[in-house]
C-alpha cells in the first residue's frame, strides 16, 4: 500500500515536469479548498487534494477524478467565492467541477504514505505511519463546449466568478467578447457583450493593441452608497449592481455595469476611461492584466509585460461641475424603482512600479562581453489579490512571485477627519526568484533542446491561524510554502531617513552628508553633465597637394579653436569652479560637523547623568510601588475576610425554612378549603334542623288530629313510618361525614 501512494506522489511530479508549458501563458493549477490544496495533474485528467499540517507537509492526499474529462490544456483553475464550484479552463475551453461539502462522506482507504523527491520531500519523516489517501468521483460538465469546437480561432483569455453569486461567471475571449454564463445552462451564455471592434475586425484590432486581455470585478454600488458619495445621494437598489473593469492591450480601460436581475444595461456604454495625468504611450502597450483591490473608490493595478505595474484610482467627476456633458459623460441604470445617473469615472495615476525580474541585470554574450539590456525582458503577468490583507496583492511571472504592498489602501478604507493624503509609497518584496540571470541565445537554445527555465505554474493562497500562507508550485515539481506576515512596520519619513544615513555615512564618504541635505543629484555625475560635449571634430586626412593654407583651411583651423575652447576649456573651468564649490562647502560642513560633534558629546554626558539620576528615581518609585501594592493586597485580604458570609450549615438551615414556609402555605390553602366545607356543612345542617323542626311539627299536628279524630289508616301510619326511617339514615349519614372531616381538620392543623 506504501507503494501505491509512493506512486500517486511520482505521478504528480512526473506529470508536472512532462508538461510542456508556455512561459508566455500564465499557468496557475493549484488553489485552495477549504484546508486542502487541490492541484491539477494532467496526465491522469485528475485533481489531488493534499492536505497540510501546521508545518507545510502533506500528511493526506485524496484522488479527485472527474466524470468528464477535458479536451484541451489545463491552464488555471479557478474557485468561487462560495468555494461549491470549480472553474478549470485552458485557452480552448473551460469546464466547472461541483465540489463536496463535507469530505467525510468520501470513500477512503488506509494506506501508508512514505516521502519522494521534490513535492514528495514536503511530507514529514516522522509521518511514515498509516494515514489516508482516497478517491472520489465528483460530477464535471463542459461550458459553452459546442461554442469552442466549432470556432478554432477562439481563445479564453480570462475567467472571473460573480462575487455574490454561486452559478454566475464571465469569461472574456480573444474576439473582444464578455460572455455571461449560467452554469445550470451551460450550452448557451445568458448575455453576450462587444466590447468596440467586431470580430471581422480582429486582426486589425489585435495589431492596433485594441484587444482585451483581461477584465476584474469592481466593488458594488452599496459600497459608493456606505461612503457617503455623490453616487448615493440618488440610489437605493445598489447591492446587486457591480462594476467591471476590462483592460485592453494597448492600455485602454473599459467601465461596464453589471446587474444579474436586470441584464439589459449589461453593455459597453462609453469610450476608455480618462488616464490622468496623460502619457504619450498611454502607460504602455503591452497591458496584459488587471486587478481591483476592494475599497471605495477602487485602487486599480495595471500589469505590463515589461514588468510596469501602475497603480491608478478611480474617481467619480462631480455632476454639478459638468452640467452640459452629463449625459456624455455619466452612466445611466435603470432599475424597478428608479434610474440611476453614475457619474464619468477616470483614472488617476498616482504610483509606477517597476518590477526587477532578474537579479543580475548583466548578461554575457557569445563574444565574451557584458550586455546589461533589459529592455528585451518581456513575461506575461497575473495579479492575485490577498485573500486576507485588502492592500496586498500578488504579481506572478516567469521570473518569479512579487508580493506588493499598497499603504495608500489604508488611508481611503479609514479616512482622516480632514480628508488628507499624504505619500505612501508602495512596498515590494521579491519573494521567489525562478531565474536570477538573463539568458542568452546560446544558453536559451541548450534550454529549449534540453531543460527549461524554472519558473512557477500554480499559486495557491489561504488563511490559517490569521495569517496569509502561500503555496508556489513550480514546473520542476518542488513545492514552496512560507507564512507572510501580516504586521507592516510603518516607515520612517524621507526627511528622517535622509538624515539618519547621512549620519551613518559621513564618516565614510563627506559628500554624502551634503547631498542627502540638499537632495541633489550625485556630484561626480553633475562634473559629467559639465563635461559633456555636445559637438565633435572629424578626424582630418588630407594629400600633401592640398596641404597649402588657404582660408578655407584657416576657417576650419578657426572653427576648431573655438569648439576646443567651448567644449574642453570651458568646460573644464565650469568643472574647476564647481570642484571650489563644492570643496567650500564641504569644509564648511567639516566645521559644522565638528561643532555639533562637541555640542553632542556635551549632550551625551548631560544625558547620561540624567539617566543615573533617572535610574535612581525609578528604584525608589519602584520599592515604594511595591510597598503600597503588598499594603492593598493586605487591606484586600482583611476586607473579604470581615465580609459576612453564611456557613454551610445555616444555608442548610435557610432551604428548610423556605421548605417550611412553603409546606405552612399549602396547609393555609387547604384549611381555607376545610373551613368553606364546614360553613357550607353548618348551612346544610340548619337547613336540616329546620325541615326536621317543620316535620316534627306535622307529625304533632297528625297525632292530635288522629287522637281527636282517630281517622287515620294504618297504611298511612306505615308511610309516616317509612318515611321518618329514611330520614333518620340520611341524618346518621351526614353525621358521620361530619366526623370524618373533622377528624381530617384535627390531622391537619
């Protein structure tokens, strides 16, 4: 069993470096999942999952196959943000995985994972024991299958999911075309938008730059609305309303407005976004991508191939300024309740970066010398944002990965009170370098006939333990994982910075001092300037025959005395003068320096004995805090010990009361019950004694009658009788209820 996941590990590097990728295509197949890095391994048209420990090695790893299979080349794969689907695409198609939810439904089978080469080197020496490693059978289907095959010609340039929607996704293809698709109806897209130029077109268009080759999402018009904006004044229905940046190659920015539950102001509606301040080449001709960082107004990152990346806001014209260009210039969304007027947004430059992809910038060439042209340095870019950090993204090339760290993001997220800005450049850091010297020819045929360049194919980004980790897989099959810090230590200002290295430096080089203070230019390179000549002699051979002097000869003996003199002599007089100067000045710098020296060697002992003094006070602040602190723990201590407190005893004591009064309560209701029975008896038996009063009296009225009369019969005697019986049980009856309840009552009380 060892060997079969021995041979799963091989599979993966074997397939990684038997795939022949274009560094002109950026490749990315590796995400994250959850906590498990799903890498795509072509040869078996199946995804790895891998999971991770605390230390970046793999302690699982699950086959993912798919129940149908691609027909093209894998370049990226793409998660959504609702993290249930998978995008994986190529430049001929694109297909979408339905991922699980819970991996403890997968099958598995114990086996027992052992270490290899490269990937394999990840898994931990200590781990050699039984761990997992299962396959699973996920539902897969083709997007917009029929629409790749019968048009050869089309390409997918970029793929973006929906932010909020789990089934939404926009694919941009090389016909200058956005398409719109459902993933429950994957055969047609649902919207289709042109951006300019028809596709009969394309051929000129793609020689003009005026492709599009790349496109990101924007933030949602409820953010404009959250920020207080002009935007929101006049708009309620913002949430399902984002906007869509599209990058041309020529460097054009498009703005479109995207609305799921209306598609019809899905369209490109105006010309480029206004680039301030303008440039001759509009920031470069070889755009190849675009990001969009998530604050209001938007931060957009623009990528060249020559390694330029211009970072722009996009900020919203004022409608009260621009009053008769309005409907120009401002976008219009009509929406159930309301139109929505948006006004004209235009990009605002405000930083150039410029990436450094090889470490040496020097190349040898065949012949032996140094060339150090980087102007033919040229890779395609993608830019990921962090998933964690809003003001940190990721540029990924066949150089490398650079890590970009943008401050200005800080200050339009949390906002001063006055509204002040104030010069926060950017941070770079090269975290991965594939290639640190420039090939040359000769070196890049040896490469192509037997190894390629290292350069990185998959990124995979995650969030553990609050920081950001990044997972670089390479075409050599290595893996690469590093923890990036989230903690930024805020920098010192220029002015400061100056100052402190021309204090550290002064001792070393004395120019140095004067030129940081005064922000010039370096002095040996302004000597240069002086002594560059604008105007040079030709280098004159003439025949013996014309060696006569004439004035033409004269002229040109005249011509050169004078550019000898105006550009060496005084030139050289301007240098001898400027060297005075400057020597002057660095005297004066000397003494300057000297005199503080002294003022600080004062300071410094005036400081020290103020730090003795110092120490001294914060002993005796110390001792006396102790004491005080030791006094208040014990004048704590006697206070909760005089706090009155019940024992356990009378707590014991107290329940038995409240079970006491209770019990008291239940005997109180009960003989308010036994007291309404005997009121009610005692009216019965007056009752009684009265009908037994009136009986009695009708018995004494018969018997005189019938000692007066003696009429009665006997049959009425036996009645009376009869009658006078019945009565006398009822009565002894309702005596003996009588005792019984008093007996009850006795019992109670």
């Amino acid at each position: 069993m060892a060997s079969n996941d021995t041979e799963l590990l091989n599979k993966l590097v074997e397939s990684i470096k038997k795939c022949k990728f274009d560094r002109n295509i950026v490749t990315n197949l590796s995400c994250y999942y959850m906590d498990r890095l799903l890498v795509w391994n072509d040869d078996d048209q199946c995804i790895y999952g891998c999971l991770f420990d605390d230390r970046y090695n793999i302690t699982a790893i699950q086959i993912i196959t798919l129940s149908s299979l691609p027909t093209f080349q894998i370049n990226e794969i793409c998660l959504n943000p609702q993290e249930n689907y998978l995008a994986i695409y190529g430049k001929n198609g694109c297909m979408i995985v339905e991922l699980p939810r819970n991996w403890s439904y997968c099958r598995t089978a114990t086996t027992t994972t052992t270490t290899s080469e490269t990937l394999i080197d990840k898994v931990d020496p200590k781990q050699k024991q039984q761990q997992t490693t299962s396959k699973l059978l996920i539902r897969s289907f083709s997007l917009a299958e029929r629409m790749f095959l019968t048009n050869r010609n089309l390409k997918l340039e970029c793929l973006r999911w929906h932010p909020i929607s789990k089934r939404h996704l926009i694919i941009l293809t090389n016909d200058n075309r956005l398409r719109l698709f459902d993933i429950f109806n994957e055969y047609e897209p649902i919207k289709t938008v042109h951006l300019g130029n028809d596709y009969n077109s394309g051929l000129y268009s793609g020689a003009l730059g005026e492709n599009a080759v790349s496109f990101d999402f924007g933030p949602s018009l409820s953010q404009y609305h959250n920020n207080n904006n002009n935007l929101s004044m006049t708009m309620k229905e913002l949430i399902d309303i984002y906007s869509i940046f599209v990058l041309k190659e020529n460097g054009d920015v498009l703005l479109l407005y995207l609305n799921l539950k209306d598609l019809t102001t899905f369209y490109c509606q105006h010309q480029p976004l206004k680039m301030l301040p303008a440039a001759e080449d509009n920031y470069g001709s070889e755009a190849c991508s675009i990001l969009c960082l998530d604050c209001v107004p938007p931060i957009i990152i623009i990528g060249t191939c020559s390694g330029l990346l211009y970072h722009c806001l996009a900020i919203e014209n004022d409608l009260n300024n621009d009053d008769d260009n309005c409907d120009n210039s401002s976008y219009q969304i009509s929406t159930s309740k309301s139109t929505i007027i948006i006004p004209e947004t235009v990009l605002n430059v405000f930083e150039t970066i410029e990436l450094s992809f090889p470490l040496a910038t020097y190349q040898i060439m065949d012949n032996g010398q140094y060339n150090n042209d980087m102007d033919t340095i040229s890779t395609a870019l993608n830019l990921i944002a962090d998933p964690k950090d809003g003001q940190r993204y990721y540029c990924q090339h066949s150089y490398g990965v650079h890590c970009v760290m943008v401050p200005f993001f800080k200050q339009i997220v949390n906002p001063t009170i006055n509204n002040e800005f104030y010069d926060d450049k950017a941070i770079v850091e090269y975290l991965i370098c594939t290639r640190p010297t420039i090939d040359n020819e000769q070196q890049q045929q040896q490469s192509q006939s037997n190894d390629c360049p290292t350069f990185p194919v998959g990124i995979g980004l995650t969030i553990k333990y609050g920081f950001t980790s990044i997972t670089v897989i390479l075409n050599t099959g290595e893996l690469i994982s590093k923890r990036l810090s989230n903690i930024v230590l805020s920098d010192v200002d220029d002015d400061e910075q100056n100052e402190i290295s021309r204090l550290i430096n002064l001792t070393e080089s004395p120019s140095f001092g004067l030129q940081q203070q005064a922000k010039k230019p370096n002095f040996s390179e302004h000597i240069q300037r002086l002594l560059t000549k604008t105007t040079s002699l030709p280098l004159i051979k003439s025949s013996k025959t014309d060696s006569k002097c004439g004035m033409a000869e004269l002229e040109m003996l005249l011509n050169s005395i004078d550019v000898l003199r105006n550009e060496y002599l005084d030139k050289y007089f301007l240098a001898a003068k400027a060297i005075d100067k400057r020597k002057t000045v660095l005297n004066i710098e000397i003494d300057v320096q000297l005199n503080q020296l002294d003022q600080h060697s004062k300071e410094k002992d005036e400081m020290l004995n103020k730090y003795v003094e110092l120490i001294e006070k914060y002993e005796q602040i110390r001792e006396t805090t102790n004491f005080l602190t030791e006094r208040l723990e014990n004048i704590m201590t006697t206070i909760q010990k005089q706090r009155p407190e019940m024992s356990n005893a009378e707590l014991h004591l107290r329940e038995q009361l409240m079970k006491e009064l209770q019990r008291l309560d239940e005997y109180r209701e009960q003989f308010e019950l036994v007291q309404q029975k005997r009121r009610y008896q005692d009216m019965q038996m007056q009752k009684y004694s009265l009908q037994q009063q009136q009986q009695s009296s009708l018995i004494a009225n018969d018997d005189d009658s019938l000692d007066e009369s003696h009429l009665q019969s006997p049959t009425q005697l036996k009645n009376i009788k009869q009658i006078l019986a019945n009565q006398s049980k009822e009565i002894t009856g309702l005596i003996a209820i009588i005792n019984t309840l008093k007996k009850k009552t006795i019992n109670i009380s």
